[in-house]
C-alpha cells in the first residue's frame, strides 16, 4: 500500500488543492519556476548548439531530434537542480497550509526563521542533486547506460528527501533524523521518489511539479502519522 500511496502522492495533490481552494498558493512559484525553465533551457540551448555543431550525425533530422532531446533534458536537471534553493519557501508555506487544512493545527514558526531555515535546506538539496548528477555522470564513463539508472535512482531518492523535508523539519527533525524516517518507510519513499520522478518528466509538468510533490508528500506523511497514531491506541486498548 504504501509503494501506490507514495507514487499517486504527487498526483493526489492537485485535486486536494483545487478541492481545499489552495490553488492561488500555487500561481507565483508557478510563475517563478517557468522563469527558471526559460532560462535553463536557454543555457541547456546554447550548450548543446555549440557541443554538437561540429558533428556529424548522417543527416538533419537526426541531429536536429538529437538536439532537442539534449537540451530538454539538459533544461530539466538544471531545473531540478536549482529549483529546490529558488522555490524554497514558497513550497514549505504551501505544505504547511496543507497540513492546516488536514490537521486544523500546525506548528508555527517565524516567517525569518522559516525562510531562512528554508534556503539552508535548498542549499542543502541543490548539493544533493549536483552529486547525483556527478555520480551519474561518473558511473556513465565505466559502464554505458548504467549511469544513467543509478542517476536517476539517485534523483528520484533525492526527490523524496525533497518532499518529506517539509513535514519533517517542521517537527525539528536534523539531517540524519530525515533519512531514518525515509529509511524506515521504504515503499513508502520509493513510490513517492518514482510519482515524482514521472511527474517532473511530464512535457513542461515540471514548471508545477515541485509545490504539488510538496503537498503531496505532506499528505501521505500525515496519513501515515495517523494510521501509527490509530494501530497505537489500537495495541494500547488490547493491552487493557
């Protein structure tokens, strides 16, 4: 159950959102993240027109598809890199008024401290992502194709620690405590890290991906709370 939970996490979030009227809360990191997806796929453009304008590929076509594809997924990992520091923020109000809205409580803390706590975790993330990106890019070098899964295995388990990072630092929850509780829910992480692996990969879903994967996974981290808080009192009442 939890491997489904965790992958529908992502997608379950617009029809809450829309459902509890949040929407709006979307609109500017929205708005943001299509800035930064002009711009990096600008940079991912140029790179690409200079890496492969002395090559030869048999004919236009292929070269032209060769081109597009490259800077579509150039454009996307520098997206994913650097989203997490530029939409910070604004993600973590969003999963906290989603936790409102599910709970009717939520811990608040200072707008400064938020923010700032924020950034630190997006710089935080945007190390994360970089080495994944190198590692992929390491083991692509010994085997062909290979680096390519465990990049994308990385991405995805880092794209979990993404969304669960919300939730959890809202309960003062450091670094290693993260990773435990990721540890500790396996199908649970590997199903959201996938939901929001093939939502980033949606043609242009990317640009609203990261505030829905962040609702998302405060929603299923909350439905899990729950059920451990019900099998508690459940074993408490056996107990009697």
């Amino acid at each position: 159950m939890g491997l489904f939970r965790g992958f529908f996490a992502p997608f379950r979030a617009l029809g809450f959102l829309r459902r509890e009227k949040l929407l709006r809360w979307v609109i500017l990191p929205v708005l943001l993240n299509a800035c930064l997806a002009v711009g990096t796929t600008f940079a991912a453009a140029e790179y690409w027109k200079r890496e492969l304008a002395d090559r030869t590929f048999g004919s236009t076509a292929l070269s032209s598809l060769l081109f597009i594809v490259t800077t579509a997924l150039g454009s996307i990992v520098i997206f994913v890199i650097l989203q997490p520091l530029l939409g910070a923020v604004f993600n973590d109000m969003i999963a906290e008024r989603v936790e409102h809205r599910i709970t009717g409580v939520v811990t608040r803390v200072p707008f400064l401290s938020s923010s700032l706590r924020a950034v630190g975790h997006g710089v935080l993330k945007l190390v994360l992502y970089v080495l994944a990106l190198l590692v992929g890019l390491a083991a692509s070098l010994v085997t062909a194709g290979i680096g390519g899964v465990i990049g994308v295995a990385l991405g995805a388990l880092f794209l979990a620690y993404d969304g669960f990072d919300y939730p959890l630092s809202r309960r003062g929850a450091g670094f290693g405590a993260k990773w435990r509780y990721l540890a500790l829910h396996p199908m649970q992480t590997i199903g959201y890290g996938l939901g929001a692996t093939v939502l980033y990969l949606v043609p242009l879903a990317f640009v609203v991906a990261p505030p829905f994967a962040a609702a998302g996974a405060t929603m299923i981290f909350l439905e899990t709370e729950n059920r451990k808080n019900k099998k508690g009192r459940l074993d408490e009442t056996r107990a009697l």
